[in-house]
C-alpha cells in the first residue's frame, strides 16, 4: 500500500472552492486583533528536552501562507493561519500574553512586586519558554501568582515551569482556582486516562506530518505538546461568583462556571484593567460539548447562562475579553457583541435540539439538518472549529436521551466485527464491496465509501484493496473538514491503515497528577484495572492505614469488585499497609511487590502474598489499542 498522500479529488475542489464564495474572507478584523500588540516573537519556535527531543516547534506551520491549496478547508486555513500566530503580546497594559507556545496561551499579569501566571500551558518545558520571552521583554520579574482558570491539563500541565513545589510551600507563591479543581483535574486523566490519551492522539493529530495534504492546526489551538505535565495543588478555592482576591497588588472579581467548557471553570474579572478574562467559555470557535477524546457531555443550558451573567456583570466596564486560547477582543461594543454570539450559539444548538427531540427526532437526523442562523453562521467566531455543529448536536440529544434513539433495531447489536462479516456477506463479499465503494469514491460520496469499507476492514483487516481504499477515503474527508479535529481524526485513520499504529504520543497521566490523587481516588484508579472475569475466585482484604491523618480504609475484592470502606471494621485484613499520604501513590506509580512499597515508604504487615494476588488480577490500560481496524 502507498503511503505517499494523495491529491484531492474533484468534489473535494468544487467543495473548497463553493467555499471561498460562501464567507467573508475579505474580513481582516481577526488578523488585525491577533497581531495586535506584538512585543516580541521567539525565533526560531521549538522547545526541546534535555535529550534533544523536540517537544513544540510551531515552525513547522511555516507553510500556513497564502491561500489554501485544494487539500485545506479555506476556512479552516484560514484559523490555522491566526492560531499559528506566536509571540508576547500586550493585551493592555499590565496584562500580557504568550500565544504558539502550545495549545493554549499563557497569561502574565504585571502586579506590584512580580506577576501572576494564568493558565501555564500543557508542559514544564513550554511554560518554561514562555516565560522566558515574557522576561526577555518585561524584565526578570519573580511569579508571585498561578492561576488555574479550570481543570483541563492544557491549563496546569507546565505549572513548573513557572514556579515550584517549593516556593508554593512557602507561601510566596499562592495558586488559585475554582473549587473541584483537583477532583476534576485528576480524575479526567486518571479513570479513563489512558482510553482519552489514545483518541487524543487522533484528535490533535501530534503523530502526523505538518503540511498542506497533513496536520494543520486543531482549531482550539495548532496541537498539543509532549513535555513533562505537572501539576501543583491549588492553596485558594474560588467558591462563589463575586468573589474577590488580590494578590501581588492585582485585583480580581471571580465568577464561576461549573460544567461549561470543563466542571470545574471560572472567569475572572480584572476591574483595574477593565479587562475580561473568558477561561475557555468563549473562544473564536464553537467549542465542544462532547469532545472527540471523550469526556463528560457537558452543559450547553449553563453555558449560555454564564455568558450572559458575564454580559450582566462586568460588560459595561469591559474594554478587552480574552481567553486562554486565541486572541482577545477589543472595545466594550465589539466585546460584548462577542459575548452575545457565543451566548446565543450554544443557547441555540440547546434549545433546538430539546424542540427536536420532543418531535421525535434521532442525534443524528437533528445534526444532519438543523441549520444556524444567518448571523450565527457568517461569524468566524462560531465556525466549527473544534466542536462542530453536527457532534454538538449529538452530544446534546446524548446528556438528555442516552445512547439509545429508541428504535429496537438498535437496542441489540452485533459487534463492529460480527456486523463486518454479515453486511460483506449480503453485499456479495468483499471484492464485490470494494468495487461499489470505488463507485462511491468517484462520485464523491465518501461518506458512504468511508461505512461500507469499515465493514469491510472489520471483517477481513487484511484485505489490501479495502484497507488501502478507506485510507483514501478517510483522506478525502479530512481535507474536506472545516474542523480542526475532525481533520486530524481522519488522516489518523489514513495513517494507520497506510502505517501501522503510532500510539498515545502525550500521556496526561504523569507522576505529578497520580501523586495528587485522593486515598478514594487512587483506590478506584486501581478498581477499573481488576480484571474481573480473572478475578472472581479472588477474595482478599487490604488495610490501609496513614499516619499523617489517622485515615484508615479496608479494601475488599469479592466478585471480581474492588470496594473500600472507611468505616470501621470487624476483623482483621489479610495485609496492613501503613505510610503517609504522600507515599500512597507508590501503590499505582510502583507496583504491588512488597519490596518496592518498602522502598517508596510503605511499611507491610501481615500476608505479603496477598499483594501479588492483586497485582496478577490487574489488566492496565493499552496506550496503542487500533481504533480504525479490529
């Protein structure tokens, strides 16, 4: 099978051209406000370990000029073109940015004795960098401030590449953030941690080649880096809206946003600058309310709620919204228009699903014809860059119906595989489905090429021909997308079917964020890693006693169930483990075996053997499981 990318056909052209037609690409406002204020660029943009490894280089969107070649959504070029802008930039005086450092942007706020850091990007490493060109041109002011606007790892994950455990400890160095913080922080890339990683790879397309016929750009941001994540525990709680906090001299009025573009969000108004800062409630794109990694459906209701209580709140003294993606806004009328759209959007996209729903509509036949309002859909504001209209709507129609649409056909399905072989089977075996869908491919209907040519793969992963046709197939339609995402999740298909798999290139799961993990939470880390089938002639108990707190837990496995109890209990464990909580994670960083517990500080008690009983019932996650093939 080739590997080598291929042109885009005919419909895929016609497609981008329509599309030139259809939208104000004439609209320069976006290039205007992300180049505005530049103080200084990086040159050249890479971040590299310590082995030489390159961890970020947005200089290989290099190619991002010009007008889009036929392989590229125009629009979609185009957001690429404005995300990939780097550099220091002044928002107002006082408050600076650092944006193509990593798929979010850093936020510097100048206070009396320092600065305060919103939103350290992803990884150590470009946090590190982005603080460097921050000083290079403000001068070597000390942090005396992190903030985390929310929970996703794009926004703590380099936190010590700004500050340290340390300085922290000590007081100098307060980090704030909305309540539920580490709940949510830990837990999303902890319990399906690994199973998120993997189609994250997908998503933002980190394995793929930069260029036109390749990866350009994930919409939210150009991708993701893959440095060191870490993660230092928040020592304020913003708990309610109209909360206020200085800190360094730098006031701040806060207003929460529970379960809108994460659980655990909140803005924050800085009144002495006149200036908004959004968190990721609104962006220059539809968001997502169901991300294609996977996560929570998320509340599109509450969104819109929030975003007028911003209008209601701080819009008459606004001059400035900015975000930890893309670039701010300017004017107190053009802010709040802003505002409203992104408002009305996912108001919108609710309230017309639930109107739907209630006609007896399916997710899908809601996305495939619900259409926006005019002035929604000639904003750029409110493309799909990232979310996108048509998943937006399924995930919507999924948080209030489930994943059954009610029809019985569906309540009983075979498995990708077993369907495969049966719909190959009907349609007169594979080579008769390959040639139709070669058919299908020609007329540019490649949706349909892309549903039977699965069938085929999931049913003979080997057959050459179907495999190599859906790789084209898959192909067709990421150059097709305006999305961002849906882009790369295509060309990954491509690029597996056409070279084997490339695995989880960033794992959010790192040492720091295991280390934060509640005594419940680690205990149910290890619970979704009992092999339960191979577990259910197990039974055994496990005391776990810390002597920092006084905190004891019996954990039991029967039925192939991991449970635990902070209750007193009758009996004695089968083992007693006894250490701080500090040296608890060693029991998911390092392993059951007696000695490595001894080692990282556990003291073992009673039948050591129970420990490697456990450990043969657990079945940890695989980084490389296939997605496009069985």
């Amino acid at each position: 099978m080739t590997t080598t990318p291929k042109p885009a056909q005919p419909s895929i052209a016609q497609q981008q051209a329509e599309i030139r037609q259809r939208f104000p690409f004439s609209d320069t406002q976006d290039f205007d406000d992300a180049n505005r204020g530049l103080v200084g660029r990086r040159e050249p943009n890479a971040v590299t370990a310590g082995d030489g490894t390159t961890l970020w280089d947005n200089d290989t969107y290099a190619f991002l000029e010009g007008d889009a070649p036929d392989t590229v959504n125009p629009s979609l070029w185009r957001q690429s073109q404005l995300v990939a802008t780097q550099g220091l930039f002044e928002v107002v005086e006082g408050i600076y940015q650092v944006r193509g450092f990593d798929l979010s942007n850093v936020t510097f706020v100048e206070g009396t004795a320092g600065v305060v850091v919103i939103d350290p990007l992803l990884s150590q490493e470009t946090a590190e960098a982005a603080l460097a060109l921050y000083r290079e041109h403000r001068g070597d002011r000390q942090v005396t401030g992190v903030i985390y606007t929310h929970s996703h790892v794009d926004h703590f994950g380099g936190v010590k590449g700004v500050t340290t455990q340390e300085d922290v400890d000590a007081g100098r160095v307060p980090v704030l953030a909305p309540v539920g913080f580490i709940h949510h922080a830990v837990s999303e890339n902890v319990y399906a941690g690994t199973a998120m990683g993997r189609r994250a790879a997908y998503m933002y397309g980190a394995a793929l080649a930069r260029g036109p016929q390749g990866q350009v750009g994930a919409g939210l941001g150009q991708t993701t880096s893959t440095g060191t994540i870490t993660l230092i525990p928040p020592t304020v709680d913003i708990t309610e809206t109209g909360q206020e906090e200085v800190v360094d001299g730098v006031r701040m009025i806060f207003q929460m946003a529970p379960d809108s573009e994460a659980p655990s969000e909140m803005l924050i108004y800085f009144p002495d600058f006149r200036a908004l800062c959004a968190a990721e409630d609104a962006t220059h794109t539809l968001h997502n309310l169901l991300t294609l990694r996977g996560a929570v459906v998320r509340d599109p209701h509450a969104w819109s709620h929030y975003l007028t209580e911003s209008i209601d709140l701080f819009g008459d003294r606004t001059d400035v919204v900015f975000a930890s993606h893309h670039w701010p806004t300017w004017g107190q009328d053009r802010a709040v228009r802003y505002l409203g759209i992104q408002r009305d959007l996912y108001g919108y996209l609710h309230d017309q699903t639930l109107r739907l729903i209630n006609k007896g509509w399916t997710g899908t036949e809601i996305a495939e014809h619900l259409p926006l309002p005019p002035a929604l859909e000639n904003a750029w504001s409110t493309h799909g860059y990232y979310g996108s209209v048509s998943h937006n709507l399924k995930a919507i129609y999924q948080r209030y119906m489930g994943w059954f649409d009610g029809n019985p056909a569906h309540l009983w399905q075979h498995t990708p595989v077993e369907a495969g072989k049966r719909y190959v089977a009907f349609m007169g075996g594979a080579d008769a489905v390959v040639d139709k869908a070669r058919g299908s491919f020609g007329e540019g209907d490649f949706r349909w090429a892309a549903e039977v040519l699965s069938h085929v793969v999931f049913a003979q992963p080997d057959h050459a021909a179907a495999r190599e046709l859906l790789a084209d197939t898959y192909e067709q339609l990421g150059y097709g997308s305006e999305n961002g995402t849906w882009r790369n999740f295509y060309l990954s298909g491509a690029t597996e079917l056409r070279q084997g798999q490339f695995g989880t290139p960033t794992v959010a799961a790192s040492p720091d964020v295991i280390a934060n993990l509640t005594p419940p939470m680690l205990f149910d880390a290890i619970a979704v890693q009992i092999d339960g089938p191979k577990a259910w002639g197990e039974t055994l108990g496990i005391d776990v006693h810390l002597t920092d707190s006084g905190e004891r837990y019996r954990l039991r496995l029967t039925n192939g169930v991991l449970t635990y109890s902070a209750a007193p209990q009758k009996g004695t464990a089968d083992v007693t483990l006894r250490t701080d909580a500090r040296s608890l994670p060693a029991l998911a960083l390092g392993g059951l075996s007696p000695e490595r517990l001894t080692e990282a500080g556990i003291q073992v008690e009673g039948d050591a053997s129970v420990l490697g009983r456990l450990a043969a019932v657990l079945d940890a996650g695989d980084q490389d499981f296939p997605i496009v093939t069985p």
